[in-house]
C-alpha cells in the first residue's frame, strides 16, 4: 500500500512538472532545435572545407554574434511591457523562410562565403530575439516550485537530440546534401511555431502596453543597470559565463580544423566526439531531474565543477580519442548539473518585471565577450597548434573563475539560498 502511495506522488509531481505551456514549449523546441543540430554541423565543416581557415570560419561564427550586441538591449524593455509570446512565435516562423531559402539557394548555386555570412548576419537577427523570448518566457511556463526539475528537463533536450542527430547528420551531409538538410531545417522551425502558438501564457502588464516610448526604454534600461550595481552575485555569474562560454564558442573552429585535418579523425569522429558530451549531459540532467541538491551545497558544488571544466578542456586535445571522448562525457555531466543548479536560481532571484531586461544584458555581454574571444582565438588558431590554443582557453577560463566566483563567493552564495528559501 505504501508503494502504490509512492508511485502516485511521484506520477502527480511528474504532472505538475509537464504541464500544458511547459509541454507544449519543449515540444517547439524538439522540432527547432533537430533541425539546427544538423544543419550547424554541416554549414560548420563546409564553411572551413571551402575557405582551409579557422580565421575564416571564426569571423562567420563571430558575424552570427553581431545582432546579440545590440538587438537585446533594445528588445528587452520591450519584452517586459508586451506580450512575449508572439515574439516567439514570429521568431521561429522568420527561422524557419531563412532556412528554406538558404536551403532553395544552395541547391541551385555555388557556395559563396560573402553570401554565407550576410545570410548568417540576418538569421542571427531573428535567433537572437527569438532566444532572448524564449528565455524570458520558460520560467512563465514553469509550476511554481518545480524550477529545478524543469530546468533539469529543459537541460536535458538538447544533449538527447544531439545524441542521436549529430550521427545523423553526419551520413545527411554525404546523403543528401547541405541545402535539402537546411530546407528541412526551415520546415520543422515552421511547425515549431505553430507549436508555440498554442501556448496560453498569463503576462501581467499593468497597464505597460500603453507607455512605451524612448523615455520610457530609457527608464526601464537605467532601472535595470541600477539593480545589477547592487547584486555582485549576479554580476560574478554572468560575467563568468560570458567569459566561459565566449571561450568554447572561440575554439569550435580550432575543434573543426583539428578534427577535419587529423589523420584517422574527421566528421564522424567529431560527431562521436559530441555523442559523449551529450550522453554526460543526459544524465547529469537526469540525476538533478530525480533528486535536488541541498541549497547549503549549491555554490560549493557549481564552483567544483568550474574548476573541473575548464582542465579538462585544457588538457583535451594532449589526450588519445578514447580519453577525449571520456573527457567530454565528463564534462557534459557536470555541465548539465551546474545548468540545473543555477538557472533556476538566478532566474528565480530576478524579478518577473525585470526578467526580460536583465536577460537582454546577460545576452548582451555573453555575445559581445564571445564575438571578440572568437576573432582573437580564430587568429591564433592560424599560428598555433590546438592543443596549445584549448591549454590557453583553459588557463583564461581559470582566471575569469577566481575574479568572478570566488572573489564575490558571499554574493554567490546568496542567490543559491534565496531561491532555494522561496521555494
């Protein structure tokens, strides 16, 4: 009888976890994001096949980060006073025509890198606004009080269909080719949108609608950098993750090149070499889905798995296939534990009226730092061997980490058992 007890509970709370707007989200998510993981991996390794420079292929990474210098600033006040989820429908619906035209392009033209990088310029103009709507509109999603399981849910959808996709996508590519994976790309964002627009999220303006003008985006802009003055917490952890993330961006290329100019390594190799961060990722999301960390561990766990990171990033690419592929399975476990430990805990310690402006500026700083590391790491990457430029990366990465982390631990420490008291 105590049994049968149990299984019901944990059927109800599984229930209030997967709830209508969550499900209906993840599954818009599902369908955009298939199509993305293929169609990255082949555009990345056709960029750097058609030019023979990581220079080349990190300025069309960086050219995708241009609009997220910008872009967010101006539509994050919006988003505080607007309804956000027609900015995300319209977002995957604009994804989903760019992919089809592409696709429609390439199969009837040449590649041509001046061509790529405008198309990428206009993509990243809808991706960075559909992002900065996504992120403001899954904690409306999210049942009170099931943060953690959520986020743990959302961390794990990712790394599952990048388990099954990148392998995928590599015999697509050979198949039938980069512009039918990319048509196929803008049909399922399509879907997604249809997807998302079943969604019936309550957004409480307050009479917002009607107010907004420059004096009042000016306001909103000024208020918001007021609040981050006062939270050094939350400084410490964007800026670390601007930096952190800034960094993996930036060796991607130098990951392409070393792979695509190996001996014995290659696409596939590279497909398998995300397999197994993505099968660390599964169950690091998992363990946090099934059981959550006590708040007083939080900060001290998080920290550890920072410290961790970033060595065996630096020691990556000094290391046989069997041992990488051990260390980014390693890494995807741990990652996927910090993401559920800390979004939900930074996102939960914003202000709902403030969420969208707050994001906008974390996404501000996350992809201005990453467009510059980029640059200097796909300049570098043209002198230096790879391993050399990841042992770098690692040793910036670890600086950035005790400046931001543990110079502020107190602050830190404070948003883990903020949003773990609300709760």
């Amino acid at each position: 009888m105590k049994n049968t007890k149990n299984i019901k509970w944990v059927s109800d709370e599984n229930r209030e976890v997967w709830n209508r707007n969550f499900t209906l989200l993840m599954g818009s998510t599902i369908l955009g994001s298939i199509g993305a993981i293929a169609g990255t991996y082949a555009l990345s390794f056709v960029v750097y096949e058609e030019t023979g420079s990581v220079f080349a292929s990190a300025i069309s990474l960086a050219i995708r980060l241009v609009p997220s210098l910008f872009l967010p600033l101006i539509a994050g006040p919006l988003f505080d006073r607007l309804p956000r989820k027609p900015v995300l429908v319209a977002g995957d619906c604009i994804n989903g025509i760019l992919y089809l035209t592409m696709g429609c392009w390439m199969a009837f033209h040449q590649f041509s890198y001046i061509g790529y990088l405008f198309y990428s310029l206009l993509l990243a103009c809808s991706s960075s606004v559909d992002e900065l709507a996504f992120d403001s509109i899954l904690p409306m999603a999210i049942t009170p009080h099931k943060e953690q399981k959520s986020y743990a849910a959302a961390g794990m959808v990712y790394p599952l269909l990048n388990l099954i996709m990148m392998p995928i996508a590599a015999v697509l590519m050979e198949w039938i080719g980069v512009p039918m994976i990319l048509m196929g790309q803008g049909v399922l964002s399509l879907l997604a949108s249809l997807i998302e627009n079943k969604m019936c999220l309550e957004h409480d303006l307050k009479g917002q609608v009607h107010e907004m003008s420059f004096k009042t985006w000016f306001t909103d802009v000024k208020n918001a950098l007021a609040y981050l003055r006062h939270e050094p917490g939350l400084m410490a952890f964007f800026i670390y993750s601007a930096f952190s993330n800034g960094i993996a961006n930036a060796c991607s290329p130098v990951l392409i090149a070393f792979f695509s100019s190996t001996p014995r390594l290659g696409t596939v190799a590279f497909s398998f070499f995300s397999v197994a961060e993505s099968l660390g990722r599964l169950l690091g999301g998992a363990s946090q889905y099934l059981k959550e960390m006590q708040a007083k561990h939080k900060y001290g766990f998080s920290l550890m798995v920072m410290i961790v990171y970033n060595a065996l990033d630096g020691i990556l690419l000094l290391s046989p296939y069997p041992m990488m592929l051990a260390n980014r399975f390693c890494v995807g476990t741990l990652g996927s534990i910090s993401y559920a430990i800390r979004t939900p805990a930074i996102q939960s310690y914003i202000p709902e009226s403030m969420r969208a402006r707050i994001n906008s500026f974390q996404t501000l700083l996350l992809y201005g730092t990453s467009s510059v590391l980029i640059l200097v790491f796909g300049w570098i990457g043209d002198y230096l061997s790879a391993p050399v430029v990841m042992l770098i990366g690692a040793g910036f990465g670890m600086i950035i980490l005790l400046l931001t982390w543990v110079a502020k631990q107190k602050s830190c420490e404070k948003i883990f058992l903020a949003s773990s008291a609300s709760a």
